[in-house]
C-alpha cells in the first residue's frame, strides 16, 4: 500500500490555495442539474483529472424519477418602468430560478410579485430558487432589492430552453488491487455557490488527481453529479456496480470555517464511519458525530433501504447549520483555502485508514513474544515511562488475534490509527505478525461447487478425484497438480478404533485386514490415475494447468519439516512413527 | 383502525370530572378482598360497562395459594370509659382492620392496646391495616386519638362474619380483530383510599367504555380484582387465556398530582413498555421511567417467571413515593380530576400506539421515490425550512423495509408516533407503501403440515400433488384449487445445464431426451389428475373448497403481465422466450 | 460450601498486621527472577503453607523465551578515591542492578557514569533496575548520591555469579469439590520493594492459609513466581491445567493507602471481571475500574490471544499511578497493616462470590408463592416499609428462573452479594427454590458417544439397546441398570394417527395391527434380553455396573406417583387411563 499518511500540513496548505483557485474559476459558471453549466464545468475538472462524461437522454426512465428536459439559459433580467435592468443574471446566476421556462412579457409589479423570491431576515442576501418538476419561472434577488421595486409596468425576460436533450454527469474510476470500491460522490448542481458544492467539487478533484498516482487496494470511483436525480440516474444504470461499494462517502459543504461533522450511513457502523470517527476524534479541532437522517444531499439514494450502501456525509458545517446556505453569501469569501486544505486531510486520513485497515495473527499467540532478543524493547527492563511505541507493540501482538482489524485495536488502544498500522508493519517485518488476510474454511467436496460460484470460496485444496468428479472443471480457472509428487490421499476404505478390532473374532478380522489391504491397492491406482487425469480434464475446460516444479516441492518440505511436522511430530509417539514412515516414502 | 389520538384537551379534562364523580360515588364502600363491598363497587360499575361479575369459592386452590374465606363487616367501634363511641366504622371505613374476627368484650386499655394502629409521625391520619391471613382483629385511628385515650374499661365491637363465600372480580372482554389481548387490570379490594385504587377503577371503567364504542384491533381485556389473590385466582383459572395476552398495564395511583411514572415489564423492552415510555417522552410534562422490580402491584403475579408477560405498571406517583398512600389522607381531596383525566389520555395514546404500530414496506425501495409528481413535495426545491411533514415522509419511506415498525421509525426519528403515523397513511394512499404484515416463507413441502399445525403459517400454496400426498387436508379449513386454470406445475424429472449435457456421448443423451419425454407426459397427465382429486379429497375431509372464477384469474394476469411476468422476461432474453412460450398456453 | 463472608473488620484488621510482619521478614532478602533469593523467599512461605518448589533448568525453552541463567550476588559496591564505600549492596538490595554480570575494576567517574542509574526528579530515592536479557553491569543509587560523586578513580565490585542454574517458583494447589480452578498468581522477582511484590506475596500466602482450612468448591492455585518469565515458564509446562482455570486473579500493589482498582480481564465481562466489580461497588471505600490492557503484570501472559483466560488484577493503586514504584520508596513504610488487611478482606469477598454463585429454580414459578403461610412474612399486610429481606425474598424468587445466578440477581437488584445469597439459603430451606445446577438435554442416542467423549455431557439416559449398540461401553465409567424393575421401552414399532387409520380400508388396518402384535413380542423380547445383556457388555468394558435396589425403586415410584405420574394423569383423560393401565403393570 503506498497511500501514506499525510506528511506535512503545508502540504494541505498549498493544496487549499489550489482548491480555492479552482473553486474560483468554477464560480461564474451558471450550473442547473442539467445543460452547458455542468458540461464547462466538467470541461475545467478534465483539465486536472482524466473524467469519463456521461450523457444521459431526457425522458430516461430511472427507477420512480424520469431524466428531465435539459435547461439552458442565456439572459434574464427585469427592467423597471424607466427601463433600468433592476435584476440581471449576468450580475449573479442565483437571479434567475433554476428551470425556469422561457418568459418575455411586460407586467405590473403586482402581477410580477409572485414570481419574486427574497429572504425578508436577510435583506441583503440574494436566495437560491429552482423549479425542476414544476414548469412556472420566477427571478431570485435582495429583500432590499425587492423593497426598492416601485408601482408601475415592468418587462421580464428568460431566454432559456426547456428541451429535450440530456443529464450530464462525469465518472473517474482509478482500479485498485481489489474490485471493490470506494465511492467518492459530490454533486455539480448548483450555480455560483462556493460552500455547497463547489467546496466538494474541487476536494475530489484533487483527491482523485492525488490518489492516482499511488497505488491502492481499493478501486476508488468519483462521481460529478447533479444532486438527487443525478445519484438516481447512476443508480439506477449502474446497479451491480453499486454492490462493489465498500465504502462512500458525499462531500460537500467542507470549506467553512465550522469543525467537521460526520453523518453516518444508515448502517450506522460501517467500516466507514469507524474510520471517519477515528479520523476525526484524533484531529485536533472540534469534531461532531450525527446519525443518518434520511435528508441531506445524495446519501439519500444511496442509503435508500433498497440498496442500504456504507455511505457517509464528512462535512464541516452541515447545510442546516450555516445561514450563508443557499444564498448568495455563500460566496468565494466564505470559503477559506485553510479550510478546504484541513477538509482534504480528514478525507486523505480517511482513506489511510480504510486502505490499511488489515487484521493481522500473532504468530507467538501463546504468552508474549521475547521483544529484547529481537531488539524491539529498551535493554533497561523496569522503567516507569515505558515508551509509546512499545506500548503499541503490545496493543497489536494481543489483538492480532485474527479477529480484530488494526482499526479495532487503534480504537480500544486510544492509538491513532497510524501508530498502530506502523507497528504492525515493524512486527510483521520481525515475522512477529502473519497476514491474517484471507481465511481457511473446511467444508465438504460436495459444497465447493457452488461456494465456488457464489464467490464464497476463491480456492479449494481437495483429491484429484473429488476434483474431478464433483466437475470442478466447470468453476476453475486455474489447477495446481501435485501428480507424481503427491503425498497425500484421502485414506477412505475403513477406519476402526484397535480397540474394537480386536474385540472382533479372528476370522472376522482376517476378512477386514483383506477387503482392507484388496481396497487400499485399487484406490492407490486410482487415486494416481486421477492424478494424471486430472490435469487432463482441466486443460479440456479452459483451465490453466500447473505442475509443481521439483524445487517448489522442497522448498515447501523444507518449511513444512521445520513446522507442519514437526508439530505433529510432537503430539505423540505414534505420530513420529507415522511421520516417519511417510518421510521414507520421498 | 378507528382509535385515534385524543383530538383535545378538553375532552380529558370533562371525562376527568365524570371519573372523579365515579370516585365519589365509590369512596363510601366498605371494600376489602371479598365480601359485599365488592359486590356493590361491581354493581356500581355495571351501570357504566357490561361488565361479568365472577364469583369463585373459598378454598379453591389457586397454584401456592387458597381462596380465602369471605369477610363482611357490619358495625366495629370502641366505646370509652364513659360510654361514648371513639372509634367508628361508620366515620371512617379505615377504622377496622380488614378481615378481623368478631369480637364483641370489655378490656382495659392496655389489653386494647395491641389491637390499636396509628401514625405517630402523621398524628393526624388514620393507617390502613389488613390481616387477611392472620386471624385477630384491630383497629386504626389517628395518633391523637390514640394519645386521648384515658386509662378504664373499654367495650369494643366488631360485628364481622369470616365465613365460607366467594372471592369477587369483575371482567369485560371487548373482543377485535385478533384474539391477540390487552389486558387492563385494576385492584377494587381496598375502601376509601382514592388513589390507591379508586383512581385506577375509574380510569379503567372509563377507558372500556370508550374503547367498546370504537372498532378495535386487539381484544381488550379488563380486569377488577382484589390485589395479589385476584391476579393470581384470574391466572390460575386462566393459563391459557393468559398466553394471549401481548401488551398489558396495571393502573393504579393515577389521580395525584405528580408526573407520570412507568415501571416497565420484566422483559423491559416489550412493545408495551416502548410504547408507554415513547408516550411519556412526548407527553409533556415530567415523567420517570423505573425498570422492574418484583414488589409492587398485581405486575408481580403477571410478571412472575412462569408467565413473563409483557405487563407494566402506568402510574402518576408511585406507591411508595407519597406519605398519604395507606392512609386517610389518600382521599377525595388528593385525588383531582385534571390528573385523573391527564392519565387517561396518556393510557388512551398508548393504546393508539399499539392499535397502529404495523409494519410497512417502501414500494419503491431503490433511491427515493419521486414526490413532487405525486403532489407530496413543496413545488419549489431549495428551501432551507423543508417542512416537518416532508421530513416525516422521508423517515417513514427509508425505514419502511420490513423490518422497522413505526414506533421504531417515530423513536429513531423523533417525531411523535402521531405524526409518523399519519404520514405513513398518506403515502399508503399513494401507493408509495404497501402493508408488511404477514411474511413469506418458503419452506419444503413435507414440512407445511406441522407448521399449519403449530400456527406458524397461516395459508400454504403448493402443487396439487403435494396437497394430497402430505395429508394437508387434515389440517386445512379451506382449498382453492386452480383447476382447469392451473399455469403451473413443478418440472421435477430431470434439470441439467446444457453444457454438461453436451458433454455427453449422443446415445446418453438419446435416453435422457426419451426418458424426460415420457416423464413429462406422465407428469403432466398425473398433475392434472390430481388438480382434480384434490377438491374431491379436501371436500371430504371437512374443508371448504373454492375454485377461480375466470373474471378473479383475468384480474390476476392483467396484474402479473404489468408486474411479475414483466420483470422476469425483462431478466435475459431466454427468459422473455420463455414466458413467451408460456403465454401462448393461455 | 463453608467459604463464608468474612465475619468482622477485626479479623481483618488482625490478618492485616500478620501480613505486615511477613513483609517484614522478607523485606531484606535480596530477590531476582532466578536465585537464592527467590528460595529463601519460598523458604520462609513454605513455614506458613506447605507450597511445592519448582526448578525449572536454565536453558529451557518456554514458547519464544528461554529460561535465563541463574543469577546470585555476594557482594556489590562503589569505593570512591578516598577509598570510602559510597554505594554499598549490604544497605540496600537495589543499590545493584539485578543480574549485572560480575565485575572488579578501577576505573574514571566518567567510565562509571554510564553504570550508574538515578531519578533526577527524585533526588533522595534509589530506582530499581534490571538488565535480564542484556549481558551488562550497573549501580543504582540517589540522584543526591550521584551529585555528591567527585572526580578521581573509583574501584567498583560486583560480586556476582550468572551461570547455569535454575529458575524457582512455588506452587499451592488446594482441591476443591470441582476440577475447575481459581488462580492466584504473584510474583517474587522483586528484591526490597513493599508494595510491588511483597503485598502480592504476603495476602496470596494468607488467603491460601485460610481457605486451606475451608471446604471448596472450586480447586485454587497459587502461583509464586518471578514476573513475566515465571508465568511465560508455567504455561508453557501446563498447557493442559490452564484450560481448567475459570477464574483467576493476579496480586500486586495491595498494600498502599490508595483506593482499589480493578483491571478487567481481555474478556471483559468473565464471572471474574462481574465479581471484583460487585464486591468493589459494595465495599464502601473509592475503587475504580480499568479494561483489560496488554501491560502490567503477568495477566499479560494469561490473558495473551493464545490463552485469553479470565484472569484480572486486583490492586489497590496501579504501579503506573504511584511514584514510588520501583523504587527505595516503596518501602515498609509505605505499606500498612489496615490497606493489607482491608485488600485481603475484598479477596475473600470475591472468592465468596465465585464459590457461591449458583442458579436456583423456583418451585412456584407461577404467581408468588405464599410467604405468609410459611412464616416468611409479616403478618400485617400494607405496612409501607416492607423491609429489605422480604424485598430480597422477591428478587431472588421471581429471577431464579433457571437463567439468573445469584450474582445476576445481586447486581439487577442492587442488594449485596451475601443478602441475596442468604436469601435464597433461606428459600431453599422452606423448598421454595432448588437447585438448578446440571441441566437436562434431549438429543438423540447416536450422539451421547461424542458428548461424553468431549465432556459435554456427564451421563446419560436411554434404552439398554442404545447403550450396547452405540458401544457407549467404551466411554462410560458407570451404569445403572433398570433390569428386571424397568418400566420403560421405546415404542417404536409404528406410530400413527388414530383418524388416519380409521380412514385405511379394513385390510390394511388388519395387516398393520398384525404386524404391530408380532414387532411388539419381538421389541419386548429383545428390550428384556438387552436389559441382562447391557451389564454383562458394561462389566466386561471395565465399567461398574450398579442395580437398582428394590427400595430404592418403591421410594422412586412413591416420588414419582405424587408428582410426575400425577401431573401426568391430569393432563386428560387418556393420559389418566394409559398410566393406570401402566401401574397394573407393576
């Protein structure tokens, strides 16, 4: 994994003056759910990272939604009755209420009142308006603008469409180690509002501009939408995608000078939402921790029951909190380079965690290993100040007990996550610790076929001839032959206790050691003609073959002498003998 | 369901009144465990609800306990030095210690003595006493009466009968639609002491006859019983009737002026005590919430571990937290209408609670359903003050997957049950829910007779074949059959994947090809055979048998044909091919 | 059981002084984890307990350790250049760092400098040392010491042997009733230190002292070790006895003024982990709780992943939260007769806990039972203050329901262990609780042979015939035979429905009630044959066989006739006819 810690914090300092230019330059755009805005906006974002453009038709059925009308405009405006331009989209895109239909009329102020929309509470804030499912238009301005409108004709002009065309939305998939997804969504909808959500657009640009060139576990997939219909849409095109996803998490409103604010997914404790907690609890600043709530921004779709996906919303000030939301205060002020760079760091951290966040096995589970001798604790025993990183060392040997993540242990410990993981890699490199990654499961022949298929299983060790006769060619990819270097098969003719055979008559257990001696030659034979069978029958289904090579085999005895065993050397005297026996048969 | 919320607060406060005049009206009854004191409380209670009055032996064993003998009392009074009468029972009911033994002497006053209760530290208040299973006698009176006794010869009366009779209760069973039950049990052994059981009689009486004029959907049960010997006669002569019972509360001690108080269940989270303790949440003014403890009121016998039900103990002050409980003081001036009436709609929510805590399931479960089309969703998107009912909405449909009830959705959200309640039936209306109530499950065939017959399942669909060869019409009080109209019959011969079957040398397959064909002719012949014989069959074993009309299997294809068949040719190509080739059948 | 509460504060407050004394006593002997010092220490244990001394050589190998050298020391001193002793061994035993390689030389202050440890920040104490595992040499002495040093040549002396020897512990087992066992482990490593060991050494000897002389249920083991190595050397050579350990405790830091503490075991909520905290929360002083963390004494090793036994510390104030720890501070000054006493007096408690916490059932679980009648409760009834061992009387009937031990019940109703202990003592006097120590389980014949094999079950019930066919011989120690008093045989012929058999033609019936009549002659036959058959198999197998008496058989059927037979006989009529039919049979 090379996805590192943050460095330094001048790092995210010099990113944050890089999102905030960003944010600049993608404020004047004039962004709907739909039309050109999306599409210049998308044009910039390409500049900095290698984004598919998705063009979706309007009319497109999605789930219960339908892709709406594309909306472009070119002018608005509203001249009073001496013929000043009172309200100009040219002068601020929040004027204009986003989907408006095309209007060119004269009126008077009281017929055109109701389509003027303030806020009376802040009378110099200009609110954001749109009418997507509701064909009417209306102009957005000042409460102070508004109080200076006199009686009196006025002429109103939208030169907008209202046609078919389509839903643009961008997508950047940078593959991982693994199919499974991270999912990083923010939404490109909105006109010139910094805060809500030029503030995401620009943090995961340059998140996915940073991970790109590392190499990670995951496969991380950035959605630019527009918010709601456009989660929607992808959802509802991208179904089997969706059930990679792993983890996720929706940016936006991270450029306020707030404290961060995680909102869970709707599974509550996911492996996300640990490890954004964990995040934040060792950030420094001031941090809070809301549950899912099914309103916000696009956790909505995708927390919806039918698909329930760990997705969470990392936040600074959450939308409902700041009285800048949805008004043009939320403007290139508002949003300050420190904080988009402090934000990127907590999602940087975020992903650390979650691409590292392993589970290890001790491989000395049985009272402490001996750290001195392997010079990894201090040679004076008995000091008070027993140093942190020797402290660490003992949290990971005891809970790398194949159950417990290095997330698990960095929360009981109170560690942050990336002492923890430090450690680990320190112990593991002392051969202390052994990947715990995947896990051994023993289940009959007769069930490999289907756990193969299901994807329970990715490999199985089993006879050549369960191999063959379960069809097991029909699920493989790949065989490993041990023929003419196999050990071991299955002993299955009879198996009885001494005790009981030899409470057996004479004659009966002459016919046993008979049928047993008669039945041990045939299923040799056989076992060995399946072996070189096997091979056979899986090149004819596709499968790549492969033999052991003379070299692998003894490299393998040499460890499994020095482990395996001699483990089972040990247990008993009968089972050095037995070992000894097969050792002779090399 | 037709109980709704209590539409205002005035109509607590009249039915207040008319429970504080029933508390009147019963004050001056001498009751005690048994006797005619109970009787003439029943009779009282008859005028308002039909009431059955039971009458149960004494001597009858009733599990660790027998049924006592029956107390009457006539005249008690004690008579000074001078001939005048000091202690009365016609003043004050609590002057007699219930169930003494006759007793009619003259005796110094130190030989009285012991026979005398009183207060000290409440000089004014004159103490409750019993000794139902000790036979003496006693009197109570305030403590300064006691100090003004002079020394000299006292005559004492007490003109009772213990005798052979009958232990009283009242029951009213107002049935729903399940037999699942609500059990509402009130004590009616103790006399004048109004809120320790007044208070409860009358709040009881008043909620089963306003409950009796709704349509219900439990079956409620009421109970007026002497305290600890009543619940436990009732559940001796009841076991069977008492595993019905799902919800329960005890009422007593609700007509003071303290806040609420609920005593939860001993399973301390059954639906009875989230109701309870979600109602007090939302009811305004203080309340406490204890957990379980074996001492208190009739909940003991109820939550003894042999039966566990899930019955709690709804209260104002609780017994133990009042200095006037067991005393004179406990009168018709502690008790005050507003209070009385203040419980009685906090009783009346909780069974709004339980009458509609359902289940839902989200139609639509995939993102959010589209809202504003269907006139559920302000026109103008954007605002920062979405309203509470569009916020409800949105928690009833992300919650709404089966497995949440609304009181979940109302805790997990915050709302009042009310309000989620009232959502969910709009969206009902649109279709956006349909009722969870009963749960598929599939199971094999050969295990659908036990489930029917332990009550795990309530219906069964399955072949026409495995109707007659599991004996299913044993267990079976209806039968529709699709005779003549029947799509369906298992494909039981042979299933194989095509590649394997390709695998095989041609005259295999030949046999397999002529012996499915031969399979499938007697299959069909016999599956429509037995479409026939199972009507014959259930017919004679007693159930009632239906067949489908062609208008209901119309109906029924017109559904599927938008829905069920649509999705499944809409799955791959072969499958579309093959519903095709089905259609053609019909 | 005859562990009891401990009696008065006196007996502890005496204990307390005793123990003092031995602290005394070993205060100047000179201890290290391997040496003379560790045996002389046993010595003088042994003349208060008859504990088992251990050798274990050098060089052994113990998991990822090895057993050190044995280290002794004759003499350690520094001689200034005037030739006066400055630091001196025979003043104090931690003037040398333990297992300092042997030494005699001249040598610069500033040579020396780097061998001579001291705690700046506490210039008047000598800090405790140790350099097990690094082959070196150094003296620890007063920061005051060290500034008082001038320049000049220092001759320094360590006198000291490390070679081949052995390493010393002392084990005590006390047997109980039960296999199972309780730990107490302390260390011996420590040379001069009060606190940090002697305590642990002084209360471990005295609570072993005194429970020798006590009946037990459970088998305790005490542990007299050197830290770390000691139990890392135990385990390993007991692998099999730790997996009988259910409960244990590790001494350390007992003896200080501080308040108690204990440190959860990893398993957080063992019976260990619930007593400690219960007598803890009851026993009137300031305590806390700590999780299980992997540092601190030898719990470490028990309570590694490989192990994971319920083992916790006990202590007073944790080494980490004392400054004297490790060092001259920690002297007989520090520790006090009162905190020894009243440490060992929690210690008992505990045991008393773990010895007695058993589940009852109650007899009555239906409804209360009646105390009254059983002299069990007041005979007034509706007295306000119910007092504490009648509420005790409730709590423990109404959760003896065969899930709640004893403890259970303390913590839910907030009573003190021994109250709810006492309690049930009494209830179990007046057959209103039994025991309810095994437990029954049904499951069929063919899997007795492995649940006994695997100690899951301890005996077992079933028919002479499975007992012979399922060769239970080989794993049964004992049998009881039924022969010739046996009531029972398993009817398994042909079981069915009365109805269904009504509903077969004449000639069927007639064939299965003939072939029942022949199945049953023959069922019997062979059922009695077995029943002479199974002991004769048993005896030859080597098990005792045992027959029931005739009196031991008619006191059975008088129990059974008034309970089982009768409960029976009352479910219905044919149940009432079948068993009369059955007793004709006797």
């Amino acid at each position: 994994m090379s996805v590192g810690w943050l460095d330094a914090d001048d790092d995210a300092a010099a990113l944050g003056s890089e999102m905030h230019r960003l944010v600049e330059r993608l404020y004047p755009i004039c962004r709907s759910i739909t039309g050109q805005g999306v599409r210049d906006t998308l044009a910039v974002l390409r500049g900095l990272v290698p984004l598919e453009v998705h063009e979706v038709p309007s009319g497109t059925v999605v789930f219960d939604w339908t892709v709406p009308k594309e909306w472009n405009v070119r002018e608005a405006w509203i001249r009073d009755p001496q013929g000043r331009t009172v309200v100009d989209l040219r002068q601020l895109n929040l004027h204009v209420v986003s989907y408006s239909t095309p209007v060119r009329t004269r009126l008077s102020l009281a017929e055109l009142r109701p389509h003027l929309h303030s806020l009376p509470d802040r009378p110099q804030w200009v609110p954001y308006r749109t009418t997507y499912y509701n064909e009417t238009w209306g102009f957005c301005l000042s409460h102070e603008q508004l109080l200076a409108l006199e009686e009196g004709e006025y002429e109103v002009c939208i030169d907008a469409t209202l046609a078919d065309g389509h839903l643009t939305y961008g997508e950047l998939v940078l593959p991982g180690e693994r199919d499974d997804e991270v999912l990083v969504s923010c939404h490109v909808c909105h006109p010139s509002l910094c805060n809500d959500n030029l503030s995401g657009i620009a943090v995961a640009t340059h998140l996915a501009r940073l991970l790109a060139a590392r190499s990670r576990r995951y496969t991380y997939r950035f959605l630019f939408i527009p918010g709601t219909i456009g989660s929607i849409t992808w959802l509802s095109m991208n179904e089997a995608r969706a059930a990679r996803i792993r983890h996720g998490l929706v940016l936006t409103c991270i450029g306020d000078p707030g404290g961060m604010t995680y909102k869970r997914s709707r599974r509550g404790d996911a492996e996300i939402d640990r490890a954004a907690v964990h995040v934040l609890s060792h950030g420094g600043g001031p941090w809070q921790v809301r549950d899912f709530s099914p309103y916000g921004y696009d956790e909505r779709q995708y927390c919806s029951p039918g698909f329930n996906l760990p997705v969470g919303n990392l936040a600074r000030t959450p939308h409902d909190r700041y009285p800048e939301n949805h008004t043009s205060a939320d403007n290139l002020d508002f949003v300050k380079p420190e904080y988009l760079g402090d934000t990127y760091s907590k999602y940087w951290e975020v992903f650390y965690v979650l691409e590292n966040n392993t589970r290890y096995l001790n491989t000395n589970p049985k009272c402490e290993p001996q750290l001195g001798k392997r010079g990894l604790y201090g040679a004076f025993g008995g000091k008070k100040d027993a140093n942190r990183y020797e402290v660490a060392m003992f949290w990971v040997l005891n809970y790398s007990d194949g159950h417990h993540t290095l997330l698990d242990i960095a929360e009981k410990s109170g560690f942050r996550f990336d002492v923890i993981r430090e450690t680990a890699t320190t112990l593991l490199e002392h051969g202390l610790l052994k990947e715990a990654g995947a896990s051994v499961v023993s289940l009959p022949s007769n069930e490999i076929y289907q756990s193969v298929q299901t994807g329970a299983l990715d490999a199985a060790m089993t006879s050549s001839t369960s191999l063959i006769s379960f069809r097991l060619e029909e699920v493989a990819k790949h065989l490993t032959t041990g023929r003419g270097k196999a050990y071991w098969f299955m002993l299955e003719p009879l198996l009885m206790s001494r005790e009981v055979f030899e409470k057996l008559p004479k004659d009966q257990q002459a016919i046993i050691m008979q049928v047993g001696a008669e039945l041990e030659k045939f299923a040799v034979e056989a076992a060995k003609a399946d072996d070189q069978a096997v091979a056979e029958v899986y090149k004819k289904a596709g499968a790549k073959v492969y033999d052991l090579s003379a070299a692998t085999v003894k490299k393998w005895q040499d460890i499994a002498r020095a482990t395996a065993w001699k483990d089972f050397a040990a247990k008993s005297e009968s089972c050095a003998r037995l070992l000894k026996a097969a050792e002779k048969t090399l």
